[in-house]
C-alpha cells in the first residue's frame, strides 16, 4: 500500500478517535493524550500528524463536513435527476441536525468548534466561511425555485435564507429530548409548506 | 451587613468570574482555580461556596437564566399592560439571542452548558427543565393568541412554539458574524408577521 494512502488513514482513524471522545466524555476531555489513547496509539505518533490540538481540532472539523457533505450527496443521487428544490433543502436540513446516529458525532463537533471559535481566530475563519458557504448554497437554491415560481418571488430571498438557516436551532432541542424527532420533522415540513407556498 | 447577604454576594461575584472567564478564554478554561484568580479569591475560599466545578457550573446556569428573565421582566415592564402576544413572544426571542452585550454572556453560557449536559446528567435535568418550562411559557402564549383570534387557529400550536424556539438557531450565525444582527431582527419579524397573520 502507497505511503501516502496509509497517512491519510492514519489522520482519519484520529479525527475519528477525536468524535468518539467528545461524543462520549465532551469536549473538555479531548486533549491530545486522550485521543491518542482512543485510537490506540502513542501521544508522539499522534503528534508527528498533528502538532497541536488545534491541528487536530481544524482537521476533525473539515472531516465532520466533509463527512456531511457526503451524506447530502448519497441523498441527492436518492432523489434522482432535476429534484424539486423542497426536497433538496429538506434533505440537507435533515442532515444537518443530529436526527440519526451518523449525523449526532459530526453535529456535536460542530456545536462544539462554534464555542471553540470565540475565542480561536483560525477556527473562527474555518467555521465562519464554512457557514457562509453553506448559507450560499441555500440562497442559491431559494432564488432559484423563486425563479422558477416555486417559492413566492415577493419573499426576501436572504430573510428566508436566514429563517432556513436558523431551524439549526432545533439541534440542542433534539439532544436534550425537549422536542423529539418525529416533532422536529413535522415542524420543518410545516416551515417548507409555507415557504413553498404560491398562490 | 448581614451575614446571609454577604455569602449570596459573594456566589453572585464568582458567577461572575465564572461569565468572565467562560467570555474571555472558553470553556476549557473555566476550572475552579481560574475562575478563583479572576474573582480575585483564593482556590479554598471559592470551595468554600462551591465543592466542585459541577456545583459552580450549575449555580452560573441558574444565574444566567435568572439574568435573561430579570431582562424579559425589565422588558414587559415598558410593554405596559395587556400587550400584545406578539411584542411578548418577540422580546422573549430578542432576550435569548446574542443580540447586545448583556445577552452574549448569558447565551455563551447556555451553549456550553448544553454541550456539558450531554455528559452530565444532572446538568441535562436543569438544562433540560428550563427549556421545557420556556417552551410551556411560550405554547401558553401561542394557544392563547390562537383563543383571541391573533393566530389562526388551524395552526399547530406544538408545531408553531417549536418553530418560534428553533428560531434560538440564529445564536452560532450571530456569534460568527454570519448573518448581522439587523437581519436576525428582520427575519424575526417576518417569522412573526406570518404566523400573527389572520386572513
């Protein structure tokens, strides 16, 4: 096997030793040490691929997105050619929150890198301009099903960007059990409904 | 001065601290021992008031949370009597969002907290019971407005409360500068315009 192949993995089986110690003793435990232990190697083999936490930290959120990315696309091709735009927002909406146990590890290294920013200038601009592609994306797909009369062309494209955006929020609600799944659901399909809505 | 008063003062004051270094360096930093020098205390006379970093945590929690209350009432004050449901419904939005400087520690602290409670069962039962009682509060005020004909009755009102609480999702795009506090007020209000629509 090609040495660069075997780095990559090695990187990888860290990012996700990192997840599996924030999912199970949160954030404040993920030192370096720890995650080394988690992925059964020694704290210096960790370190020859990452310097700091901050590496590992940089690295373990790109892999959370990617690894997102990766499932809004496995829906896509589920949703076959020229999908309705619902459909796709949905679909990434419902990837977003932590609704099943792929997307609960790659949520919470989010929510956690969000605080990490405050106060970390690199993660900040890591996070942030993930965030603003993101947002891209959405009011990308909004404009156009306003193009193409799917959604009222009266709306604000960027306030109902936003409003998509913000449903984020349900993330804490579904990890404490204050509002369960199937109610998150119903409330996302209700906010579609109305978005969608031309009359 | 009295004894008692004394003693809450001084909780009051390592709360504080608490805010301050959450605020200024994270959550990782927010041990008892620097928590200790910013209220300019020493380690033992901080245990003196709180055993553990758990105790602290949940007392800055309960303060925080009273804070955002106080400043909900403050708020309800100027709205005068009977005021309209929606004026309550969106300052009760207002006070939860990062929106101005006194909202950002207390909203800081609630994030953290959120994160900590998904590996700190006690933290998860306060956590957990202060959103429901919010969300409770919040469904009263919904099915109340529905009663006075200010939200059409054929909504949802579980599904409706959820959707004004997911609204809490714009706190990581303020912090991140993703979307400026001018459009999450603009995007409240077309949330609210719509649902206090009645044809």
């Amino acid at each position: 096997m090609p040495k660069q192949v075997d780095h990559r993995r090695r990187r990888d089986d860290i990012a996700r030793a990192m997840w599996t110690v924030v999912d199970q003793r949160g954030w404040a435990g993920a030192s370096l040490r720890e995650v080394a232990a988690e992925a059964g190697m020694s704290l210096g083999q960790v370190q020859h691929y990452f310097a700091s936490r901050n590496e590992l930290l940089e690295f373990a959120v790109q892999a959370a997105s990617d690894q997102t990315s990766r499932r809004v696309a496995r829906g896509m091709e589920e949703l076959g050619e020229s999908p309705h735009p619902r459909d796709v927002v949905r679909l990434i909406l419902v990837e977003m929150l932590p609704l099943h146990p792929d997307a609960r590890p790659t949520s919470r290294i989010h929510a956690a890198c969000v605080l990490e920013a405050l106060h970390n200038e690199s993660m900040r601009e890591q996070i942030g301009s993930g965030m603003r592609d993101g947002r891209d994306g959405l009011k990308q797909l909004v404009t156009q099903a306003q193009a193409n009369a799917q959604i009222d062309p009266d709306r604000d494209p960027d306030t109902e960007t936003d409003l998509l955006l913000a449903l984020t929020g349900f993330t804490p609600l579904l990890e404490l059990g204050v509002v369960p799944p199937s109610d998150v659901i119903a409330a996302i399909e209700t906010h579609l409904d109305n978005l969608f809505a031309t009359t």
